[in-house]
C-alpha cells in the first residue's frame, strides 16, 4: 500500500485553531456553507478537512478575504446534533495530516481541495529525559478527568498513549497556550522526537515541567 495517498473535492474548514492527529474538534455550526457540508459528511461517514487560518476569520464577511495554511489535518465527526434549524454541534477527532495541491472556493464560499495524505507520526518511545514531559501530562490528564461531568467534555480523548512521543506532543500543543503561527510549525514537523523535544523545552522555561 502506498504510503501517499490522495483526495479529490476534499471540503474544507478554515479555523482559527489548529487541529492535531488524534486530538478533538468542537464546532457550534451555523454558518450555511458549512451546515450543507456537515451534513453531507455526517450522513456518508466522510471527513473534512480542518485548515488553520492565516488570514481572515472564521465567520464569512462581505468582501473578506480568508487564507489558510498548506498542510491541515482530517477531522471525522464523532458526534452530531441539530438542536434547532440552522445550528449544529459536532466534535470531531483529528486523524491523518495532509498536504493541499490544488484548492477551489465554490461560489456560495465553500474551499474545496485536492490534498496528498502525510504520513503518520512513527512511533518512537518518549526516551529517559523526556519522561517528566510525560508524567506531567499524565497529572493533567488526571485533573481534568476529575473536573469533567463527562468523557465527551474532556477537551483530550483516548486511548492515552503517554509512551508515544507524537502523541504526547500533540497534546501539549493543544493544551498549551502557544501562538497558531507555532503550532501549526509544530504540526507540520516529520520528526515526533524533535515536535516533543521543542514542547519539553517550552515546558521547561513555563516551570510546567
């Protein structure tokens, strides 16, 4: 199987927020180019891809102009209401990474793109001095499970893979208070080691760890 793989008229979501492989998306949707898409996507099981704006914001205003970052992340809707006629609440999980080539604004606003899929992170053990980045987020993880009234009010989700460095990374970069400008840097970054080694260093000069 090859490990790049291509979609056609991939919809997209430019956000104000960066999306992570395995991380959670919470959107209150009202938008209409967005309800149609949501709901075509909910309904075929499909993904959409999740974009980091770096120009324009998130709501559609006459004559604004939106730019958004090359590499975004695919998002699968998890859960889906309709509370009333023109909004939706999704969370959606982040998976694969990918890479925009060509990309199209429809006429009612929507972007739709052809993208390559990014390989995912490999899989490479948290080494002895990294550990303490680990166990801190562990201690998080614990906090906020205990403030949660439910598992899908945890902005994290599992299966929690503290050994992992990609997975540990990521969710640092979520938690973390950092720019979007540096977050999607981080994102973007082959190397799950250095993405850790980079958070641990940030974590270091914040005393969080």
């Amino acid at each position: 199987m090859p490990s790049v793989l291509t979609l056609q008229s991939l919809p997209l979501f430019p956000l104000g927020a960066v999306l992570f492989p395995g991380g959670v998306l919470a959107l209150r949707i009202f938008e209409v180019r967005y309800l149609d898409m949501i709901g075509r996507c909910h309904k075929a099981g499909a993904p959409f891809g999740a974009v980091s704006l770096t120009q324009g914001g998130e709501v559609q205003r006459p004559g604004g102009t939106e730019a958004f970052a090359n590499v975004g992340t695919l998002a699968t809707i998890s859960d889906y209401e309709a509370p009333r006629p023109g909004l939706m609440v999704i969370r959606a999980s982040g998976s694969q990474r990918f890479r925009i080539t060509s990309r199209d604004r429809l006429r009612h606003g929507l972007w739709v793109a052809d993208v390559e899929r990014l390989p995912a992170d490999m899989a490479v053990p948290v080494p002895g001095d990294l550990k303490g980045t680990a166990l801190a987020l562990g201690k998080v993880i614990e906090s906020l499970q205990q403030k949660a009234a439910a598992p899908g009010q945890m902005p994290l989700q599992g299966p929690w893979q503290l050994d992992d460095c990609g997975w540990v990374a990521n969710r640092w970069c979520e938690l973390l208070p950092l720019s979007g400008q540096l977050k999607q840097r981080l994102m973007e970054l082959d190397n799950p080691l250095v993405r850790l080694e980079l958070v641990s260093d940030v974590l270091t000069r914040t005393g969080i760890a």
